[in-house]
C-alpha cells in the first residue's frame, strides 16, 4: 500500500525522491526546495515544483501532534521480539 499524499521537511528534498514518489508510486510528495550552495534557480523535473506554497502543507503540525503524542503515551520503541509480534503491536 503506498500513500496518496507525501508531506515532507526540506531533508527530503531530491530530485531521487520526488521522481520515486511521483513517478514509481504516483504519489504526490511535497518537501519544500532548498537552495544548494552556488545555485540560483531551482533544478530538476520534479523539484522545480517545490518552489510554490502548496496547501495543506501548513497543516503538517497536526501530524507532528499526533506522532508526539503518541510517543509520550506508549513510547517510541516496540517492547516485542519476534517479527510477527511486531507487527501487530505496531497496528495496535
């Protein structure tokens, strides 16, 4: 199952990314553009796109939220061993 919809910071911004995600997955990712050192404008078929506020992004907080959240409720590590067990402690 791959997502409809990628909200990403501005470490995922790549051309390699974008073009896996739009490309192989058909996927919309979104990671705002960063300007390399030296460069003017920016490059790339998929990152060129970056450059616009899309909307939505704004709302990546809730998510922030909710991870945090959860963290703080069940922690951030999985107490199981075997990898089956993991799973379904993880989709608990």
């Amino acid at each position: 199952m791959t997502p409809t919809t990628l909200w990403c910071d501005k470490g995922y911004d790549s051309e390699a990314f974008h073009e896996h995600c739009w490309d192989r997955w058909g996927t919309i990712s979104f990671a705002p553009a960063r300007m390399r050192e030296g460069q003017t404008v920016v490059s790339g078929d998929h990152r060129w796109m970056m450059k616009v506020k899309w909307p939505g992004y704004g709302r990546r907080w809730h998510v922030e939220s909710v991870n945090s959240g959860m963290k703080r409720t069940v922690g951030s590590t999985l107490a199981a061993r075997k990898e089956r067990t993991l799973f379904h402690e993880a989709a608990l």
